[in-house]
C-alpha cells in the first residue's frame, strides 16, 4: 500500500525525522487558509500516488496567501500521469544549499533491506543511478541487529556526503530504519533530503509503501488506503481470497501453490512466453473458486492463452475440472487453455475435460511449449 507525501511525514514525525510544518488542503481556500498560518512562502504539492509530480507542474512555490491560492487553483484537478489531483500539501518553503538521497528498500535477493544513499538527490536521482550507479553507495543489513549508528554513519561517508553532515545525516537515516521496521514498510525514501544555508536537514519529500500482507497489524494505516492508482483487478481479486498479480505479459498463469505458479512461470519463459499475470488458487480449492479465478483472469485485454499447472494434494482435480467447465461453458473463451494435472482425482478430472477446448499435457515443460506455440505460433527449443 502507497502513502501520499503527507502520510509518509506525520509517520516520520513520529521518529524524530526533521519535516517542514504543514497541511493538507482540498480547496484553493484551505490553501490559502494554511498558507496564511504558516506566515512564510510555502510551497504547494500535488498529492497523488505516482513520481513525477514536479515535472508535471504539480509542485509549485507561492510567496503569500493569496498566490498559494491560485497555485493550488491550478493544481487542484490536473491529471498526472492519469490520476485526478483531488488535495495539495501546503508546507512551509526553504532556502535550499545542497539535495541529498537516502533510501531504504526490500531486497528480495539479499533476503534482508537494503539501505542506499547517494550525495546528488532531487528529481533527477533515477538519471544519476543510470549513469553514475557509483555515486549510489549501499548497505544490506542484519535483520537481527538493525540498522547501527556507526553503519549509518559508514553508509554516509561513502556516498560522498561531507564528513560534518555525517552524524546528523546517519540519525535520520536509524529513525527511517526504525519507522520501515515499526510500519512493516518494504519501502521508505527521503527526495530530496535537504541541507539549507544555515546547516538544517529537512526531509522535503517522504516516499513509504507499506506490505499489505501485514495491514492486519497496523489499523490505523487502512485509513490512508487508496482505491485510486491500484489495480482494480488485484483488489478484486483480494476481495476474493484470490493471490493474484498482474504482470506485463499476455499468457496466464495459473496454479496452485506460490512455488509452483512460480516454477510454472519460468517454464514459461523459458520457452518464449510472457506471463501475464501469477495467479495462485490456493490449496483445496473448490469449483466455485476455480470458476471465480479464470473469470476474473479473463477480464484482462491483452490475455493471449491460460497455462493450468495442477498438482493435487488437498485440492481435487474433479473439483477443478468442474470449475473450469463453467467458465467455458458461461463466457466460451476464444484463447487457448493448456491444462497440465497431476494427484489427487487427477484422472477423473482430465475424463471430465476429455470433450473441452481445453489442452491437456504430460507435465510442465510440455504445457510450457504447447501454450506459447498456440499463442506465438513457435517455440523457443
């Protein structure tokens, strides 16, 4: 789950993360409202849920009141990069002498957080990480030991950050640590931290998602979710109890068991497919399940063909049979289907399927060429 700038700050409030005063405003008068309390230039900021806001105009500074009412009159319903700018944050403008990067964030390889730091920050970090990747220095962590003072204090020094920032700079980057561990965040960015003239350090942007998997212990945070900028078919899908995740290809993928859509997915690949989506349906999974899966499944445009990878254990391959004979039966999909099934009452399944559109295979290196081969015409050997 994304958090808007805003949410992002009153969390690193918490930890003692140095952010400007501020609110937020739905209205060009709120704007001016808050501006006239702040009693400084201010600067107003679109809050949506994607980059980019500055060079799409969302980010604008206003030296009184009045100005910021017209800034965020301009800003207040534009759209960036297709969603609608329904509130701005009006906070409180500074003087800026150099833009830094600090950044923690999940890194699936290392099986642990990575934090990154980069000495150039501000809107253009992505072109620096392309052509200077040196110039970003990280630090996997210890999960049991945290994110320690004197590793903060390195990860700083080597970024290229100046040696009298260091101390102050390594106990902003221990709270960010500290939020992401109490948040369950899997990512928490502070663009561009920012030094001004008289040695301040400010946070003036706060990038945080949270793991949905554990909103559950964190109430207070399903307030901030946001329909808006997610995928309408992963959250019916979750509405469901459906594990579903689109990715950009065009053949589904479907199975039951993480592992084995996983392993289903690079067998694709690796026969010249492009998995459109990981679709796990779970252990004992009964028909309807089924039936609600490939329905929801077949709402995506760009599906050229379905790959079934079924392993029976505690799910029965009747069960899953039945299931996908009603979505044939209901909606007479066009696309090929390959089905691979295998354990528990796999064979009275496949007897049920015996006169469906649906291809059955051996096993999954099988189904891998016989979907892409239906979908592309060829196969890579």
């Amino acid at each position: 789950m994304k958090l808007h700038e805003h949410q992002a700050k009153e969390i690193f409030k918490k930890f003692g993360i140095p952010v400007l005063p501020g609110d937020v405003a739905e209205t060009p008068e709120q704007a001016r409202m808050i501006a006239r309390e702040i009693g400084k230039p201010v600067v107003v900021k679109a809050q949506v849920l994607v980059g980019g806001r500055g060079k799409a105009g969302g980010i604008q500074l206003a030296r009184d009141p009045q100005e910021a009412y017209e800034k965020a009159s301009s800003i207040l319903g534009m759209s960036i990069k297709g969603l609608r700018v329904k509130k701005v944050l009006v906070t409180q403008a500074v003087t800026i002498k150099t833009e830094h990067y600090i950044g923690i964030v999940m890194d699936r390889d290392q099986q642990s957080y990575t934090a990154m730091a980069c000495a150039e920050g501000g809107v253009d970090i992505e072109e620096v990480a392309s052509r200077s990747p040196e110039k970003i220095a990280k630090f996997t962590l210890d999960p049991y030991t945290g994110f320690l003072p004197y590793q903060a204090r390195g990860l700083v020094l080597r970024a290229g950050f100046d040696p009298p920032l260091t101390p102050k700079i390594g106990s902003i980057f221990v709270a960010l640590y500290s939020a992401l561990v109490a948040n369950d965040a899997d990512l928490v960015e502070i663009n561009p931290l920012a030094l001004t003239p008289t040695g301040e350090v400010f946070a003036l942007d706060a990038k945080m998602t949270i793991d949905d998997n554990a909103l559950f212990r964190h109430q207070d945070l399903l307030q901030f979710r946001e329909l808006e900028g997610e995928d309408l078919l992963e959250l019916e899908a979750r509405s469901k109890g459906i594990a579903f995740v689109r990715l950009e290809g065009d053949i589904g993928i479907v199975g039951n068991g993480a592992g084995l859509v996983m392993a289903t997915m690079d067998a694709v690949k690796n026969a010249g497919g492009r998995p459109a989506c990981f679709l796990d349906l779970g252990g004992g999974s009964r028909e309807e399940k089924v039936r609600e899966a490939l329905t929801l499944l077949l709402k995506m445009p760009t599906l050229k063909g379905i790959f079934i990878n079924i392993f029976g254990g505690i799910t029965r391959g009747d069960e899953v049979a039945r299931g996908l004979l009603k979505v044939h039966a209901e909606l007479h999909p066009a696309i090929p289907t390959v089905i691979r099934m295998t354990g528990t009452r796999a064979k009275e399944g496949l007897a049920l399927l015996h006169d469906s559109p649906l291809i059955p295979v051996e096993d999954m290196e099988e189904g891998a060429k016989k979907i892409v081969q239906s979908c592309y015409g060829v196969f890579k050997e």
